[in-house]
C-alpha cells in the first residue's frame, strides 16, 4: 500500500512538471515575436504551417548550456540526453568513479543500468529510475538539479523509446 501511495505521488508531481512545462513554453514573454501556428495559402486554402519563432533565451538553462527545444519524437541521445549526462551526471556516475556502478558515459553503459539492475525503461519514463529520482530532486545528489526543460528532454527520449541515435 505504501509502495502504491508514494508511485502515486510520484506519477502526480511528474505530471504536474509536465503540465507546468508545458503551459509555460507556449507563453510569449513579450520580447520575442509570436509566428501564427498556421496561415491559408492562396492557391490551395489548406491550412500551411509556419515555422516557429525562438528567441536565444528560450534555448539556454541558467548555466547557459544550450538545451535544444525539441518535440517527442526528435529528442536525440547523442544531440539532446548526452550532454545533459555530460553535465549533471558524469561527475558520480562515469567520471573516476561510478556510484552504484552505473556508468552514463556512453549509450551503451547507461543502457546496461547499475548494480541494482536496469535504470531505463524504454518507452515508459513512470517506470524508469532514472527519471523519476531526477523528478524527484535525489538526483543528480550533488550539483545543480535538472532544469524542467532538461527533466522534459530525457523523459521525452526515454517515452520515445530510448533510441541511440
């Protein structure tokens, strides 16, 4: 009954940073010009979709790494997650040491888990360790958390199936 309580808890306060992620990242701030999410053209009238407008603020997290804004299905280990590993996570998990023998160096290595058995569960982010302590704020123990964009990069990944590419 705990166990079910406190995986509730968790799927709620994901969804919560997600809902907030999300509502957030369609608000213009009022310096950046807003590109209408559609326009007809003359020579068919079907709807023709216009590309989005993103300022250079919209695309850094304080420490001014470049998070790439990205949809579902882009998210790119190699573009997207690797860096991200590289900066929060290498320092305990793949630089002289590797706590809990979870290796994030390489795909390979963070794919393999740690002593405890997998900690990336392809195509369901709820049920993936890593997520959800990220979601939760014990990881990474040391160092700046996970920003809510950097948090929505890796689940989106790990919902899409946890490609290597």
């Amino acid at each position: 009954m705990r166990v079910e309580k406190s995986l509730w808890l968790v799927v709620a306060g994901f969804l919560m940073i997600s809902l907030l992620v999300a509502c957030s990242a369609n608000v213009p701030t009022g310096s950046e010009p807003v590109a209408p999410a559609a326009t007809l053209s003359p020579a068919t009238e079907a709807p023709v979709a216009s590309p989005a407008v993103q300022s250079p603020a919209a695309t850094t997290t304080p420490e001014s790494v470049p998070v790439p804004v990205t949809s579902a299905g882009e998210v790119s280990f190699a573009r997207d997650v690797l860096p991200i590993l590289q900066n929060k996570c290498i320092n305990c998990h793949g630089g002289q040491r590797t706590a809990e023998g979870l290796d994030m160096k390489t795909y390979d290595a963070l794919m393999a888990g740690s002593e405890n058995g997998s900690v990336i569960t392809p195509g369901d982010s709820t049920r993936s360790s890593f997520i959800t302590l990220s979601a939760e704020g014990k990881m990474p123990k040391r160092g700046p958390k996970l920003t809510a964009e950097e948090l929505r990069l890796l689940t989106d990944w790990v919902n899409a199936g946890a490609p290597n590419n």
